[in-house]
C-alpha cells in the first residue's frame, strides 16, 4: 500500500509506502511522522494485515491525500473532525462529513480525497491476509462497500485508546488487535440494529432525531418532544434511538454536551461561561457531571 500527499504548492508533500499486507518481523512497526511543513501529522501502526493510521491535516490550501494498494484490501475510514471529498475518477465528488465513517473495498484501491480545511481522521486497513482469519473469511466485510454511519462515543473511546496504546510489544499488539475487532463488531451490530428497525423511514427519523439533539444541547427537546418533532412515538424513539446509535437519547446528550464543555474550556472559557453553554443552570451540577466523564475537575482543563 502507498500514501501520497500533495497540495497544489507542492504535489508531494510525503509519500508513505507499506511492506505487502503489512507484514513486520516483531509484533507491530510503527512509524510517526510530524510537522510536514507544518500540515500533516501521520501515527501508523501495523502488524500482519492490518494497520491502524491517525491523522491531522492542516492544509493552508488546497490539499490532496491518495490511498492506492494493488492488493485485496478493506479500508473504514472516521472522520473525525472536519470534513473531505473523495474524487472518484470521472464522478462528481462525494462529501464525507464529520462524525461519520465510511467503508471501501476494491482491488486494486485507488482513492483520492481533497480538503480545504482542518481535518483529522482515523482509519482502519485489513489486507486479505487478516480478512481470511475472521468469519466467513471477511466476506461480510468486503460486502460492506460504501457504507457509513455515525462515529459513536464509544468507536471514540475506541480510537483514542488505539492511539494512546502504552503497553510494551506483545501485550500491545494483542491490545491493538482486540480493539480492531470491537470497531468492526460496533459497525456490524449498527447494521443489524437498522435491519432491525423494519420501517426504513423510521430510520431516517432516528437520524433526524440524532440531529435535533445536536443543535439544541443547550436547551434540549423533552422526549415527548423530540418524538413529536422527529414524528416518532416514544416508544420507537427510545427504543430505535439505542439500537441504532448504541446510546439512550439523555446517554448521547450528555456525550454531546460533555464533549463541547471539554473543547470550551481548551479555548480559555471559565466554568461558568461553558456550564451554561451546554446547558447546565447549576454549576454545581455541571462540575459533577464533568468530573464523572472525565475524572478531573473542569477547571483544571488547560493547565
């Protein structure tokens, strides 16, 4: 497999190359490569067919980012933060979106995606090699092409824990490997959950729900309300909403809320102002909360 970055000052920024099925001669390789001209930071790890890759780009213009493998290969892609095009040849561009992940599958793999802005991603690659040793050698997987769905709290958890990873050698590739397969039984168990959900436009009403919870964090719909306005009844909303999103709908909100809080305090805000941001009228309750999803106070954020 090869990596190749580019921006329009200068089409080859990095170019990153990968042994066949990304095979290593101890338990894992590893390679970081920082500070390309102050706009790309690439974190990879692979061992024996698979490879585990975080990376942030900030392009000061137009860039480009070319995954290419000659072999069979299965690629989950997370969009972290930030959004990108993929620019099939001869189609118009396909916008992958924040907070999303998206699958592909081809051999050989040839795809190229562009951004304009701050981006930061995650991606999961397994060679047919490792495809071959899950269930039905992979071949669920390899049906999966082009799909996508929502980047949970919990694949983030997931992904942080891949990228921050400390044990020695052994213990970390076992470590890295069982987190793989979580990520791919947390996509899998989505797609049953929507098969689940028999109405398809009940789905899209799960989804709309999802977003009016987004933009009212600050003053958030009651149930009955947030039924009433996805046009769900309660029951399917409550019940569709955890099977297909993995969380309840006060689970997700207070993720929502906590994830914001934690980003306003990075930028200076006092307890105070961000409490009430994302809702909270006690700031008691607020430091609570916080100190329970993040095990810190809040006002010790950015020291």
């Amino acid at each position: 497999m090869r990596l190749t970055f580019g921006s329009i000052d200068n089409p080859l920024l990095l170019e990153l190359e990968y042994p066949a099925a990304f095979s290593c001669e101890g338990y894992l390789e590893e390679r970081n490569t920082e500070g390309i001209n102050g706009e790309i930071d690439v974190n990879e790890i692979w061992f024996d067919g698979v490879c585990l890759t975080g990376c942030r780009f900030k392009p000061e213009q137009k860039s480009w980012w070319l995954a290419q493998c000659t072999q069979v290969c299965w690629l989950m892609l997370f969009v972290l933060e930030g959004s990108l095009a993929l620019s099939p040849e001869g189609k118009p561009d396909i916008i992958l979106k924040n907070d999303r992940y998206y699958t592909f599958s081809d051999c050989p793999l040839d795809l190229k995606f562009y951004m304009k802005q701050p981006v930061q991603v995650f991606w999961v690659c397994l060679a047919n090699n490792y495809l071959k040793k899950l269930p039905d050698k992979g071949q669920i997987l390899l049906e999966l092409v082009a799909d996508s769905g929502p980047v949970t709290s919990r694949s983030r958890e997931i992904i942080h824990a891949i990228l921050n990873a400390g044990q020695q050698a052994s213990a970390r590739r076992i470590f890295l490997e069982a987190k793989v397969l979580e990520l791919l039984s947390l996509q899998l168990g989505r797609l049953e959950a929507e098969q689940r959900v028999t109405d398809a436009d009940d789905v899209e009403k799960l989804y709309l729900a999802k977003s009016i919870i987004e933009q009212n964090i600050q003053s958030p719909c009651s149930l009955i309300e947030l039924a009433r306005k996805s046009g769900l009844n309660d029951f399917k909303l409550k019940k569709g909403f955890k099977s297909v999103f993995g969380n309840t709908v006060f689970g997700y909100l207070f993720e929502l809320r906590m994830e914001k809080a934690y980003a306003l305090l990075q930028q200076g805000k006092t307890v105070g102002e961000v409490a009430e941001a994302v809702g909270y009228k006690n700031q008691h309750h607020f430091t609570a909360a916080f100190k329970k999803k993040f095990n810190m106070l809040p006002s010790k954020v950015g020291r």
